[in-house]
C-alpha cells in the first residue's frame, strides 16, 4: 500500500468489523469454502510466489517447496479437522451441579492483524491466516516490506481471491505498521524479533487487545557422543544453513562434548561440500541475506573467535558463505545476540551440567537441539531447561508437524499456532453453563437460617 492510501486504514477496520457483523464468517460451510479458496489461489500462483521469494531471498525452488508453499498441507489439515473444532465441548460437572449442563462454545475474536516478517514472507503470513480463517475471523495483513517481491505477490493474490470487507493486505514501511498498531484489533499476530516483538505488546496494551508474539532467540544444539555422527552432521548442516540461516529455529549455535568434537568438524567440512561444494556462492541451492543492513551486522560477528570453514563474503552479492566459527566465548558478541546467518559457533564441554548451565543463563529460546540416544540424557535436558519447544535427534522438522503447538516462550514469544492451536489462537472459548425447570433446591436462597451446617458438610 502507498503512503497516501494509509488514511483508509480505518475504513479498511470499519469495512470488516460491518462485515463480520453480518455472521457470515461463523458459518462454518463459508471458513471450509474461504480455505480451499486459499489452497486454490496459491496453486494457481505457484510460479509468482517462486519468482518472487528468488528474488527476495535468492532461495533454492526446492526450499520454497517445503518450506513456503508447504504452507497448503496446514490448510488441508485444518479443512480436515475444522468440524470437529468448531463443534461445543461438553465438559463435566461435580455432583452438587447435577441439574446442570456445561459446554464450551468456541466464536471468532473478530477482526485480527497479521504482522509477518522477511525470512519466510509467505509461509508466515498465510500460516496464521489459515488459523485465522478457520477460527471465523475478519483479517487484515502486513507483510514484511524487507521482502518486498513476496508483500507484492501476497497483496495481488489475497486482493484477486478475497474481499478486502473479510480479508485485505496493507503493504508499506514502518508508518503503515505504526497506522495498523493505532487501531484496535481483537487480536495481533506478530512473528519478528525480541525488539519489535515489546513494540508490539506495548501497542497492543493501549485497547487491551491479546497478542500472540512469535519471536525467536538463540535455539541451542548439544551434540552428545552417543550419535550416528554422519546422520547427526547432516540434519545440523541442513537445519542451520537452509535459507542462508535466517530461520527463527535453526540452530544458533552448538554446544559440542570434547570428545567428539574432532570429528564432527571434518562431519560439517565434508558435508558443506557435498551439500553446496567447494563455492558455495555458485551452488544453486544455498540462498542470500535479505538486505545490505542484515550483512553488515553478520560480517561483523565474523570477527569472533576463529573460522574454522567458510568465512567468505561478497557485499555486493550479500553472499555468506556457509561458515563454522570455534574458540567462541560466551561473551563474543556473537554469542550475545541471535544470529539469524549461516555462522554457526561452537563451543566445547567435557560434562552436560557445564551446557545446560551455558542455556540457562540465557534468555528462554524458541528451540531447543539434542543429539543423544542416551534416554538418561534426554530426559535430564527436557526437565533441566526450558524453551518453546524441543527437536531430538534432528533440526527444524519440528515445525512441520501440525498436531504440535508452536511457539516460544519468555523471550522467544507468548502463544503459539499451527494445526488446532491456530484454531484456538484466533477462537475465544466461551463457557456455558445451563440449568434445568425440573428441580429448583432452596439451599441458596435467603433466609439462610439453619443452612450453614449443610454448607459445611457440602464444602467439607
């Protein structure tokens, strides 16, 4: 959206608010039709959705596959599933309500915002949407303007396939965020980092509205002994360096048992090579930074510790090459903020308490890796840390399986999405409890004269 065109933000609001007003979106024939709508407009636009995320990001056209235009097999699970999660829960009553009746009516929220961000600029728009659409809300959409190639594509297929009274797109830089976060939502989604994750919440306390924040962190991965190290090599080089790093729950750095350290290195050499060769920056499938500002900021980090693969870079390409960086300290400053790049430290130890320590003396982070077969070993990390969620034995695929909540927790994000837990992020579950004629004891009512020993016992 233009500059000019942002005073009709509030119409856009006031368009959709009339709209959801009519009930139509509660129809649950209507969400079914809207989401195969969805499926059918990305299937339709499959080549503009390609060409723009090549653009913006220089990505492999299998990468956007599995993980842009993946995005389709939330839409049918949903599809699949949404009569059963839209249809009132019975819930149980005690004896002393034995006339009683209850359920829970899940109802839309209304009319929720959508804020996604730059590294996967379609997946994370229309993911939520889906949760949005399912759940029988109005929404608006903001896709990130850093990838501008992708917000250009989203806007002309939600525009063509979609009435901008149930669903609409507003393009543009801060002042179109900063117009959207003026207005009152009944919900914000918000996936992007820490910084603007507090700007949001803040916006969003002025009308008490509910957020859901996706942000991100610095995931962890320990690499115990007990491994197949060519398995375990090649999910961490595939997890950390698809899409150039810049993956909210790649592996931001390794925590490394000293013993087996050694050889893990010549395991991520050796598989660097097989995966993109010996110049990764004529290899097809390895992607680019998104913009000269976020290039900058990861060449910096190159000055830490000691590259031991990789270090190579071109500004004018914004070309990192896939890069491993030893004798990192705790306080380098790569280890000081997420590093959302293909730079991966690591760092040894000679017994877990030292690296469960190392985690938790950071921020919660929004994933969590553990390479072990050793189930001692697993369960002491599931009960002596915490983060959003946890993969073990892999990288990244966590995010892939709908039946899974996702989403962070303290400083990597509040609520999460994804299959039924993106139906409840946008449903406000009411409870209803009804009575019967048949039967009307007197126990409650004034006078309460001779009652209290019967409330006693009751309570008792």
């Amino acid at each position: 959206m233009i500059t000019t065109e942002l005073s009709k933000i509030g119409d856009i609001i006031q368009n959709q608010r009339e709209f959801f007003e009519t009930g139509k979106t509660k129809d649950v024939t209507f969400r079914i039709e809207q989401l195969k709508n969805l499926k059918q407009a990305i299937i339709e636009h499959e080549q503009a959705i390609v060409e723009a995320l090549k653009a913006d990001l220089h990505k492999p056209e299998l990468e956007i596959y599995i993980t842009e235009i993946g995005v389709i097999k939330e839409i049918d699970y949903a599809i699949k599933h949404i009569n059963t999660w839209t249809k009132p829960k019975k819930t149980a009553v005690s004896f002393d309500f034995f006339s009683y009746s209850a359920k829970i009516y899940p109802e839309p929220l209304g009319v929720v915002l959508i804020i996604g961000p730059w590294n996967y600029p379609f997946q994370l728009i229309i993911s939520p949407l889906v949760g949005a659409i399912a759940a029988g809300n109005c929404a608006i959409i903001k896709p990130s303007e850093i990838a501008s190639h992708t917000s250009s594509v989203v806007a002309k297929i939600i525009a063509k396939h979609f009435d901008p009274a149930y669903i609409a797109v507003v393009e543009g830089d801060v002042e179109a965020s900063q117009k959207l976060l003026a207005e009152k939502f009944d919900h914000i989604f918000f996936t992007g980092g820490t910084a603007i994750g507090k700007i949001i919440m803040a916006a969003a306390a002025k009308y008490l509205t509910p957020v859901t924040l996706e942000l991100g962190g610095k995931s962890p991965c320990i690499v115990d002994t007990d491994i197949n190290l060519e398995h375990t090599v090649r999910r961490i080089t595939w997890g950390k360096f698809i899409n150039a790093g810049q993956t909210c729950i790649a592996p931001d750095y390794l925590l490394v048992n000293k013993k087996i350290k050694k050889d893990l290195i010549d395991g991520l050499k050796k598989c660097l090579r097989e995966f993109y060769g010996d110049n990764p920056i004529s290899s097809l499938d390895y992607a680019r930074i998104i913009s000269q500002k976020h290039f900058d900021r990861l060449v910096n980090f190159l000055k830490d510790g000691e590259v031991i693969i990789g270090g190579e870079n071109q500004s004018s390409e914004r070309y990192i090459a896939p890069t491993v960086i030893d004798n990192v300290s705790s306080e380098d400053s790569v280890m000081q903020e997420e590093i959302f790049g293909p730079i991966l430290p690591i760092i040894e130890y000679t017994d877990v308490a030292e690296a469960i320590a190392l985690i938790n003396s950071k921020p919660k982070p929004l994933a969590l890796y553990l390479f072990s077969q050793n189930k001692n070993l697993q369960k002491r990390v599931l009960q002596e840390t915490s983060s959003g969620g946890v993969c073990i034995n892999d990288t990244v695929m966590q995010v892939g399986v709908s039946s899974l909540p996702f989403g962070g927790v303290g400083d990597s994000g509040i609520g999460n999405y994804h299959g039924k837990a993106s139906f409840d992020t946008f449903s406000h579950n009411k409870s209803v409890l009804q009575n019967s004629f048949w039967l009307d004891l007197k126990w409650r009512y004034a006078p309460y004269e001779g009652k209290l020993p019967l409330i006693k016992k009751l309570l008792g």
